[in-house]
C-alpha cells in the first residue's frame, strides 16, 4: 500500500433506506437473483423482507456459508450461481457471507471450481484492486450488512482453508458490493455480542490507521470522525438495543472506519492476529479485535503514544489500551484468550502461523518474527 495513491473501490452506490424500498431499485435491471445468506439468518424478518423485495426474480437461495468463508461454501456459492445463471447476488448478512460471496462471484468470472485453485489465485495483503475499469462481469453483489464489519465496502476478501488452518485474500476490483443497503432494521435480529463485537472491528479499523506511521489527512479524519461516532453509538446500542438511530449511526460509523484504506494508509498487527485467530482457532472477526486491539497498542506504545493518546480520549483517556479494555468490558465483550478457550501454551503455536507478510509486517512497531508475535499474543492472556 502506499499513502501516494488514493485508489476508490468500485462502488456504485450506498443506499440509506430500507430493503423493501432499496432493492427494488438495486434489481431492477436484472431478471435472475440469488440470495445468500447464513442458518441463522434464513428464518429471519430481515431474510423475509429481503425475499419480498426480490420478489419474483429469486431464483435461489442459500443459507450455507458458515463463519470465515470456508473455500468450500465458496465453491459451493459458486456453483448455485452457475446453475441458476443468476445475474446479481444480493448478500445478507455479515462479513463472512458477504466476503463468501465476492470470492464466489470471482470464482465464476475466472471459471474456477476447485480450491486448489482459487488459493493459488489468492492475492497478497495491501495489493490494490486494479482494473475497475473493464467490463462490468455478471454476476455483480449487492450486500445487505447485519454487522458492523464492514465487509461490503471493501473489494478485497477473506476466505479459509480451515484444514490447513490458514487465511487467504482475494482482491479484485469487481468484487467490491455495487450497491450496499445501509437498513438498520437489518441489524435487529442480530445478537448483541455479534453486532456489538463487530462494532469494535470497525474501531480496530480507524485506531489502527490513526496510529499507523505512514499516515495521510483523509485517513486521519475519516478514521477520527469514526472513533468519534462509534464511542456514543456502541454504548447506546449496549444500553438501549431498540434504539434504531444509534444502529444507523454506528453504520455510517464503520462506513468511515475503512475508508482510510483507499488513502494508502495499512493496519498493523490486531489485524493480522486477528486472521491467524480466526482461520486456527475459529475465534470470530469482531472477538479478535476485542482480543488484538488493546494488546497491540500496548505492544506499539513506544513508537505511537502522542497517536494512541489521541485514540484514547475518544473513549475515556489513559493509557490507550487500558482505555479500549474498559470500553470493550463495558459493552460486555471479552478481552483474554482465556475467554475464547486459548491457554498460554498454545501461543507459540499460533505464532508460528504468521507468514511473514502483512498486516503484521505493516504494524507501527517491527515484528522481527514469530516470537513478537507471540509476545503480543501473552498480552492478551
């Protein structure tokens, strides 16, 4: 990544209203939609509503993908929108399902069916998604987020080769949502530790970039004008899980917490310990933040402590890991590997498991190697 290009996704729309009035007008061009979404969410009001709104143009449907985009639900995606010749997919759901669903999308595009494969098709982290300016492929995604992951902003994607245990990234322009549904109805039926902790994602996304050393001015003010909505929005929510105007404000919230990516600008190691938490140990997207965030600041102070300082007063002041592990308790969430199951002695194990690349190797304080790794994973014990 480099903070000397500011490279937009290609992103067609963001559309504030509710999915009975926003799809219609997402579908209207097409003739054939599949809808993907997760077990949890197949019986949901949101699910139903989503239905309704495609309306005769569902052609299939799937409730299959499960947490961190297996390559095999991908492939399996793949092959339904083969089948039904489906022209856009609309993904509902949170960032599993929607990556699950991009990945699947480029698997059609490029005709891949195995997963050898589509891994050795994977890109590398911080690759900027070049050529979004060829021919619109079919089918593209239209994504309706139940989380505050963030997913449907970005055109790069996690998928999971759960055997091996490890996380791979595809990135191509294409890939990125054309239109994402911001309904904060789509949020209600999500359960408060899910939406919550995926709220704190997007918190790992804009401190990260606001302590990054290589910075640039858009990042640093979408990245605080983020901070600064999630800090009131998150305990609203927590407080009051009714309250359908701090939901919409945290959406915009972690609309703006990734954008400082298309500035250049990389995250660092909570990122990254997160994926290797997450494809080893199943622990899931939001709980890694909950887990990494604070640890790898305190980790970092010594090279970033005037920007953590800056982090910190969004949410109470102090020492900025201190200040992010009471904000995160107070929503109810974790912060020890303990809590996820993960004892001290499997640390230097998981610490093994980084390749060397980024978003580790982007982090503000150098991580010389697996035993860094390892030293911030014992912070979060």
């Amino acid at each position: 990544m480099s903070t000397d290009l500011h490279s937009w996704p290609a992103q067609q729309r963001v559309r504030h209203a509710p999915v009975a009035e926003a799809l219609p007008a997402e579908l209207a061009d097409c003739t054939k939609v599949l809808l993907a979404t997760t077990r949890s969410l197949a019986k949901s009001t949101i699910a139903a509503a989503a239905r309704a709104a495609i309306g005769a143009k569902l052609v299939a449907e799937t409730a299959a993908m499960r947490a961190h985009s297996p390559v095999e639900d991908v492939l399996a995606l793949a092959a339904l929108i083969r089948e039904s010749e489906a022209e856009r997919v609309v993904a509902l759901g949170g960032g599993s399902v929607i990556d699950g669903a991009k990945v699947a999308c480029f698997a059609v595009w490029e005709n891949i069916t195995d997963a050898a494969t589509l891994i050795a098709r994977a890109g590398t982290r911080g690759a900027v998604a070049a050529d979004w300016g060829r021919v619109e492929p079919s089918p593209r995604l239209v994504a309706v987020p139940t989380t505050l992951s963030a997913a449907e902003f970005a055109p790069h994607a996690g998928f999971t080769d759960l055997a091996a245990g490890h996380k791979y990234r595809s990135t191509q322009a294409m890939q990125v949502p054309r239109a994402v549904v911001l309904d904060p109805a789509a949020t209600l039926e999500t359960p408060a530790e899910l939406l919550l902790s995926s709220g704190i994602r997007a918190v790992d996304h804009a401190a990260e970039r606001l302590c990054a050393l290589q910075r640039a001015a858009f990042s640093d003010a979408v990245s605080r004008q983020a901070l600064a909505m999630l800090a009131a929005a998150l305990p609203a929510i927590h407080r009051a899980p009714d309250d359908v105007a701090a939901r919409s404000r945290a959406q915009q919230a972690m609309w703006l917490s990734v954008m400082g990516g298309w500035a250049g600008v990389a995250v660092g190691a909570s990122h990254g310990i997160g994926y290797i938490l997450g494809a080893a140990k199943g622990v899931g997207h939001g709980i890694t933040s909950c887990l990494g965030l604070p640890a790898v600041m305190q980790w970092n102070e010594s090279v970033n402590a005037a920007q953590q300082a800056e982090v910190a007063a969004f949410f109470g002041g102090g020492p900025c890991h201190a200040a992010l592990r009471r904000f995160i308790r107070g929503l109810g969430l974790p912060t020890t590997l303990a809590e996820q199951g993960i004892g001290l002695a499997e640390v230097d194990a998981l610490a093994a498991k980084w390749d060397g690349g980024p978003p580790i190797a982007t982090n503000p304080r150098p991580v010389r190697g697996p035993e860094d790794v390892a030293a911030i994973l014992r912070l979060m014990v």
